[in-house]
C-alpha cells in the first residue's frame, strides 16, 4: 500500500457516527479551548458528522470555520448540525490532509482530532497542516492510543478486540496507537514549539457502560471495520460475532470501568 494511502478502518455505518455525534470541543478538544477566540479562522480536519466543527464555529463567531473530510456524504452530515445551530461560519469541502487545497497561511488554528491514525503519512499531513497555518498560529491534533486502552473486569473477548482492530488498522496504512506518537510526528514535521498533553475518556455509569458497548458490539460485526477484518482474513466472522457478545457481557457489569487515553499536541511554529 503507497505511504500516502489507507482505508478509513472505520466506516461510517451507524454504530460508527453514534460515536462521533458524541464529541464536543470540551469532551474532546479541551486542550485547544484556551488558544480559541473569536474572529480566528480554523480549518477543522476530519470533520466526520461536524458536532466538533460545530462548537469550534460557535466559540471563534464571527471567525470562520472550514471543514473538510474526505467524502461529500459525511460533509453533508455535518452542513445539517450547523444548519440546526443556526450557524453561518461555517464552510465545508472536500481534502486530503496530505495535499491541502489551500494556499500558505491560510488559518489561525488547524485541527484534527482522531485523524493521524488513520492516515498513510502522519508526518506529511502535519507538514501540509503546518503549511496552512499561520505565523504564530496553532496545530492541534489529537489521537486515541488502542494499545493503551484499559478494562475492569478482564475479559478475554476484549483482550481479542484489541489485538484484532489493531491488526486491522495496521493492514489498512494506519496506526492505531497514534496517541503516543503525535510528539515524535509532530517534531519531524518540523516543529520545535510543541505542548504534548494527554487526556482520556471514562465510560464507568450505567448509562456510558450501555452506550459505549453496544456501538462497539454492534461496530464490530456490522460495519466497514467488520467486513475488513473478515476480507483481510484479520478475523473470522464467528471470531467478530463471539466478540461482539463480549463487548455486550461487559456492558452489562456493575462494576465495568473503560478508559480510553488519547495524546494531544499544541504546535506552533
């Protein structure tokens, strides 16, 4: 597979976008807040269905906001969330985050949250994300770490979840322990201004148990990431099926804990 190319390991079926219509910039961009204000351009990278996209608009109005992903269908997902906030400043295109279609400092911020794994050159997209940014302006990215997700009470069938998807995402061009590799990307893009944080996701009450479970029981037998891992002969179907109850088991556990870490980066320069 060329350098620059992966398969969005993915998809965008529904257990997928109930995922990410969860985010917001404070669940999931918090460590971009304090750079925001109001009248900055953004370019948001990856929109996905636009719920991040969305509040970035809302906290740098009268600024504006360009959204791109990779396909038309998703972007139409996330023009609606900004119709149904009644948001103006807001536009949205099509991009590779590897040949950005915009000239040098084009924007005051360029974000991207849970986008470097899955693109074939992590670095060049920094780069091309460096390009766009202005002097004095800020790159953020921001990536889960799969190998260090965390479970309570041990379950095998997860332990399999997690060696599986990151066969699949490896075999598809990209990395699914991007999180603790955004500071090693980010300096041989060619940044030397560079605040690496980290921050997680807790899914531990009755309700977060029964969200985050179901999409990934449901993820992991009907969507792309599914017919992937059966067609790369990554997994079997009986294997993905067997998988998927256990992710069901452990949403059922009064004591089920999950933590999902996620590095993050603030460059500049």
């Amino acid at each position: 597979m060329p350098k620059e190319t992966a398969v969005y390991t993915h998809g965008h079926h529904e257990s997928v976008l109930r995922s990410h219509r969860w985010r917001t910039a404070a669940n999931s961009a918090g460590y971009l807040i304090g750079e925001l204000r109001p009248g900055m351009a953004v370019l948001d990278v990856g929109c996905g269905p636009g719920t991040i996209t969305a509040d970035l608009a809302a906290l740098v109005a009268p600024g504006r906001v360009t959204a791109v992903d990779t396909g038309t269908g998703i972007l139409e997902q996330a023009a609606a969330v900004a119709a149904e906030r009644s948001l103006s400043n807001v536009e949205f295109a099509v991009a590779d985050v590897h040949a950005l279609d915009f000239p040098d400092d084009s924007f005051d911020v360029v974000h991207a949250h849970q986008v470097l794994q899955h693109v074939g050159d992590p670095v060049q997209a920094l780069r091309e994300m460096r390009r766009v940014c202005r002097p004095g302006g800020v790159v953020a990215a921001r990536d889960s770490d799969y190998a260090a997700m965390a479970w309570y009470p041990e379950m095998p069938g997860l332990s399999e979840w997690q060696e599986v998807y990151r066969r699949v995402a490896r075999a598809n061009g990209g990395e699914p322990d991007a999180g603790r590799m955004l500071l090693s990307w980010a300096r041989q893009a060619g940044f030397t201004d560079i605040t690496p944080t980290a921050a997680a996701w807790c899914f531990a009450t009755p309700e977060t148990r029964a969200w985050w479970s179901g999409l990934w029981a449901d993820r992991t037998t009907d969507s792309v990431y599914a017919e992937l891992a059966v067609r790369g002969g990554q997994a079997s179907t009986g294997q993905l099926t067997a998988i998927a109850a256990a992710w069901r088991g452990w949403g059922e556990e009064a004591d089920g804990w999950f933590m999902v870490p996620h590095g993050e980066v603030l460059c500049r320069g």
